[in-house]
C-alpha cells in the first residue's frame, strides 16, 4: 500500500511529527517530565503515583489520560473517521489544535495546571485525525511503533523477503520530523519558556492554511 501514498504524504507527515515532538519536547521540560503527545509515561507516571498513595498526582495524570482521549473524541466528532481522506475537515482540526496549543501556552504561562490537560487534549486531537491510509499505518505524535515496524521489516530482510523502500523512507520521515521538532521545542523553552508552544501552534495554523489553498484551488477532492 505505501507504493500508492501521494508524495506529499513525506511532507505532512513530517510537519504533524515536528508539531508532536515540539510540544511533546516542551512537555518534558517544563511538565514536570511530563510526556503528553503519547500517553505511555504517564500511565507509568500513574501507577507509580497510586502505589505511593499520591491522590493529588494520581487526579492530575488521571486528568492529562482523560483529556487525551478527550481530544481524540473531538476528532471524531470534527472528521468523522481516522482514515486519511483529502477532502475531510482537517483545516478546522489542525486551527483547533492551535487553540488548544495557545491556550496551554497562557494557562501555564500564569502558573495553572490547565494548561497540560490542553496540550494533552492537543495532542489527542492530532493522533485522532490520521491513523491510516489505504492500508498504511502513519502514526505522528509517537515513534515506538514506527521503530518496531522497521525492525520487524530488518528481520524480514534476513530471512530473505524484499523491503519496500518507500515504506522505509515514510518511516524515517515521520521518525526525523518528531526529533527534529523535539530539538526546536527543546532549544525554544530555553529562552522562552512556556510562549515556546506558539511556535508548534503556529506550525499547525500553517498547515491548516496550506491544506486549505490547496483543497480549493481544485487539486483535492473528497
């Protein structure tokens, strides 16, 4: 199926992954070491709290899982389906993410805890609007399953079968954009802080005016 993927899917894919790292990167830094374009860690975090009798943390994870899912809701109700269809309503999607985003900037800006439930709700929002296309698994707001995939692809090289290399070249895509947005968001809270979500804020408010062109000038049909 990958051999079928436009070639703007590398493109897409690439950006979604640098939003995802980005804020994911700023998550860690200033969330308390708190993961949030993926739920992993923190349902680890979670664990680790209740053991320790820690109710005050335990509701604040329990929270950042719910919001996730939450986020991921609205998705469904926004474009109806997580198979990637050019048509669908993925301008409007990608705007509210930015919202989020820049809400989560002024709430943790000023010191409330609001703001890590909307980036969560962000992130959700993001994971929920692609998980396929024609068949092809595209993942963008974490890397565990596309490192997986290309080892279980390395193992099928040895014993003999052919690798598609498009595939592989997705993959990396998608696995550099992550990093690379990791590295701006990381760099960013440096100097900035919290204001440093307006940048992968701004990248989704970017991408949604590039689909949105694009989807009118006549090049998309649903």
């Amino acid at each position: 199926m990958f051999t079928k993927l436009p070639r703007w899917i590398e493109v897409g894919g690439f950006w979604l992954a640098s939003i995802a790292g980005a804020v994911n990167a700023i998550g860690l830094l200033g969330f308390e070491h708190q993961a949030v374009s993926h739920l992993t860690g923190t349902s680890t975090l979670l664990g680790l709290s209740l053991v320790n009798l820690d109710m005050s943390e335990s509701l604040h994870l329990f929270i950042i899982l719910v919001s996730f899912m939450l986020g991921a809701a609205l998705s469904g109700v926004i474009i109806d389906n997580a198979v990637l269809r050019l048509g669908r309503r993925y301008s409007f999607a990608l705007l509210i993410e930015a919202g989020l985003l820049l809400l989560a900037m002024l709430s943790l800006s000023q010191g409330s805890n609001l703001g890590h439930f909307l980036a969560s709700a962000a992130c959700g929002l993001q994971n929920g609007m692609v998980s396929t296309y024609s068949g092809a698994t595209i993942r963008t707001t974490h890397v565990s399953g596309l490192f997986t995939d290309l080892g279980t692809m390395l193992g099928a090289r040895l014993r003999g079968h052919p690798i598609d290399t498009r595939k592989i070249i997705i993959f990396l895509m998608l696995i550099s954009g992550f990093i690379f947005g990791g590295s701006i968001g990381a760099y960013s809270f440096q100097h900035l802080q919290f204001v440093s979500l307006a940048i992968p804020a701004t990248g989704a408010m970017a991408l949604a005016v590039v689909y949105w062109v694009y989807r009118h000038m006549g090049k998309i049909h649903s």
